[in-house]
C-alpha cells in the first residue's frame, strides 16, 4: 500500500541510482519559499532497502525513489517536514501512483483533509486523482463532510462534477448569447405558469406565431438557458418578458394574471361583498316592512284570496323549513307553543297568511344566495311586485335582483324553460342539481 506522510528532510536518503549529479534548485528554493512544496516526494522505507544499515537507536529513515531536487530544496530553504509519498517496496501500477501524488495538487486545508481521509482509509487513490481535478473549494466541501466514506465520497465528486459541466455549460451558451446582443435573465420564478411566456408560443396582433429568433433582440425579449438534470444538455429558451404589455396574445394556459386583471378581479370582488352587504341589510328593511304590512290579522286579511289559491294550486307553496319557525311565529303574534289544531278561523287564517309570507320571503332569499333546491325565481318575482304594490321600494341591490329575474324569466315559454340544448320541463327546473348549479344562472350579477 502507499500512504502520504509528512516527514522530516532529514530522515530522506537519496537514492544513488539518482542520474542528476548536480543539483540546481536556486530557482526551486525560491518558488518554495513563496508558495511551499506542492508535490510530494516519492520514497520507500530504508529498511525495506537490503543496502541499509539497521539501526534501531536512529530514526527511521526514507530512502528517496523521486523527488531529490525538491529534497534537496527543502533543505535548502529550511522546511521542517515535506509531503512524501510512502511506497511498499512492490511494484504499484502506474494509475495508483498518479493518483497518490494528484492529492498533492490540492491545496491547503483540502490537502490535509486528503491526507486524513487517505490515512482513515476513505479516499483511495483514484478518489484522490478526481478530487485533485476538481476546484479546492469544491474538494474541500467534499472532504469535510462528515462521516463520508469511499462511496459516499464518489456520490459527491460525481455530483459535483455534473453540477460543474451544467455551469460549464451554461457559460458558454450565456456568452455566445450575450455576444449576440441578446439580453440573459435567469429562468424566471414559476416558469411557464408566470408573466414570461416563450415567444414561440405567442401571437401578434395580426395572429401570426412569434419567430424567437427574430425577436430575440428586441426590447422586452430575453432569454435565459435552460439545462436540466440529469442530460446537462444545455439549450436556449427565448421569452417575452410581459406579453400583456407588448399587446401578444398567448396561446397556452398561465396562471398569471396582469395588475390590470388583478385589480379588477379585487375591484369586482369588493363590488360583490358590497352588494351581499347591501342585500341583508335591505333584508332587514323589507322584513320590517313586511312585518309592519302584515303583522295584524286585518291586514293579513287583504291576502286570505291569494293564500288560498295558492294552497289549493302548490301546496309546496307553504311548505316551511325549521329555520323559519321562530320568524312566522313572530309575524303573527303567536307563542311558540301555540297548538293550532283547536285555533279559531280568524286565528287560523292570520297563521297561514304569515306562513304564506315567510315562505315567500324564504324563497327570495334562497334566491339570491343561489340556493337551488325548491328555489323558485318566478315566486321571487312576484313576492318583490307585491311588497312593491303594497307601497314598499325597492332599494338598488334589491331593483338588481329584479333586473336580473326578469332577464332569466324571459326565457320562459310557458311551462318551459328555455335551456341552452333545448326547453326543459319546469318538473326538471325545481330539481337538485349535482354539480350546485344556480337557478337564476345570472344571480351573481345582482350580488348573491
């Protein structure tokens, strides 16, 4: 095995097979003073050498295979120890002793952190040869993780060799790019789904496709380069930095939206809360006014008629939920424990007149709220022109709903409705709809 050792230029023995018989390293001891030894020495230990004396009292001694200018150097300029490359006296393949002096390229703390790794048993030689070929900062990463043994290591020198041909690879593009005049961004954050679109997928106002490449040069055009792992494969991706503002129309879906459509989808949100605002608190007036109409039994006389007629020609008519309970009751003028199965006719009929009532106003604001479950817009209609002939106004949010029911039931054709594929019985129309969908389709308009 060969292991790399500092040792003292002392314990170095040259080789008298050496073929320089002089040595001039005026220059080399220059060089090493400034900069230090940056290549290891090649030796062997003196007792393996069957011409040496043994001497247990001595320190052990090397004897030098390559290396003896920069010994002789070293003890020129006065080093204390010097990076040797400690060889088995066996033959060792050529691969493996390029690799063992290749650490000695690395620099500083790397180099040291090569040596302890080497000595741990960590790096092998071949690791050393590809960490030696890699930039000190990156080598030095790699050898100062943490428990990173040999495979570990070759996971992190072949990771960071790809990050560094990607790089490599982007520079170049980048400079070819640049030396066109054409402007380099980095890839956009969100690309595709942001402001920036690929020319080649945008429209100009004639509907003609984009050509990047001529294009590419124009104001408002970039182009960032593009090289995904793990090809490395670098390429060119021309955009268009706001296709809204240069007047292109995109041709693949975004989830971009530009400060125009964001401030009037924010103005157009804060028009619906307005108008949802706007609609209770005119329910809350129309309620009052309601109550104030009708909450005698004279004045819910004036619609005994009406009521009747509706019970005998839809009964669901009169159909109340439970939430609705605690307002008929207050309407007219009745405990809630009232048992009306022994209630007198004048009693009886003030109670389904208020029941024909809140149901009316139960169905108005199902209505509005989109709620299409036995909502009925026509119903909602008709309870609006009657509270209107009854001397109540109707507040602006409220004259939209009407605006808007009248719209929709302009599409009616007797008992049809007239559907996008075709009339639909208005059996189907009071019908639960699976997806949610609205009865007056345009109730958002008027602030539901």
């Amino acid at each position: 095995m060969t292991a790399l050792r500092l040792l003292d230029p002392h314990q170095l023995v040259p080789n008298d097979s050496n073929p320089r018989a002089n040595l001039d390293v005026a220059d080399l001891a220059a060089s090493i003073s400034n900069v230090g030894l940056l290549q290891a020495l090649l030796v062997v230990p003196i007792e393996l050498d069957t011409t040496a004396a043994d001497d247990e009292t001595a320190p052990q001694r090397f004897r030098i295979i390559a290396g003896h200018r920069r010994h002789a150097a070293a003890l020129q300029v006065g080093l204390q120890e010097v990076p040797c490359l400690v060889a088995a006296a066996v033959v060792q393949p050529p691969d493996r002793i390029r690799g063992a002096l290749a650490v000695q390229r690395l620099a500083g703390s790397s180099r040291e952190a090569a040596l302890q790794a080497a000595d741990n048993g960590a790096l092998d030689l071949d690791d050393a040869a590809a960490l030696a070929d890699l930039p000190d900062d990156v080598a030095a990463r790699i050898l100062g993780k943490t428990r990173v043994g040999p495979w570990g290591i070759r996971h992190e020198i072949h990771a960071a060799r790809s990050s560094l041909a990607r790089k490599a690879a982007i520079a170049a593009r980048t400079a070819e790019l640049t030396a066109a005049g054409v402007l380099v961004i980095k890839k956009p954050v969100g690309y595709p789904r942001g402001r920036e679109a690929q020319a080649d997928t945008l429209l100009d106002d004639r509907g003609v496709p984009l050509d990047p490449e001529k294009v590419k040069t124009l104001p408002g055009f970039a182009a960032f380069v593009d090289c995904p792992v793990p090809s490395n494969e670098s390429r060119t991706v021309i955009v268009c930095l706001d296709p809204d503002a240069g007047g292109y129309t995109r041709t693949t879906f975004t989830d971009y939206r530009s400060p125009q459509e964001i401030a009037e989808e924010q103005a157009e949100r804060e028009a619906a809360e307005a108008r949802k605002a706007a609609l209770v608190t005119a329910g809350e007036v129309r309620w009052q006014f309601v109550t104030r109409t009708y909450g005698s039994a004279k004045a819910a006389k004036t619609l005994w008629l009406t009521v009747l007629r509706a019970a005998a020609t839809n009964p669901d008519a009169l159909r109340l939920s439970d939430r609705d309970i605690t307002r008929l009751n207050t309407l007219a003028g009745i405990p809630a424990d009232t048992d009306l199965r022994q209630a007198g006719l004048d009693r009886a009929s003030r109670v389904l007149v208020c029941r024909y009532l809140v149901c009316l106003e139960a169905n108005l604001v199902d209505v509005i709220n989109r709620v299409r479950w036995q909502a009925d817009p026509q119903r909602a209609a008709e309870w609006l022109d009657l509270l209107v002939s009854a001397g109540y106004s109707l507040s602006d949010a409220e004259t939209g709903v009407r605006a808007v029911l009248t719209e929709d039931l302009a599409h009616w054709n007797g008992d049809e409705i007239l559907g996008e594929d075709g009339p639909l019985s208005s059996a189907q129309e009071g019908t639960p709809d699976p997806d949610g969908g609205d009865t007056v389709q345009d109730a958002e308009r008027a602030g539901a």
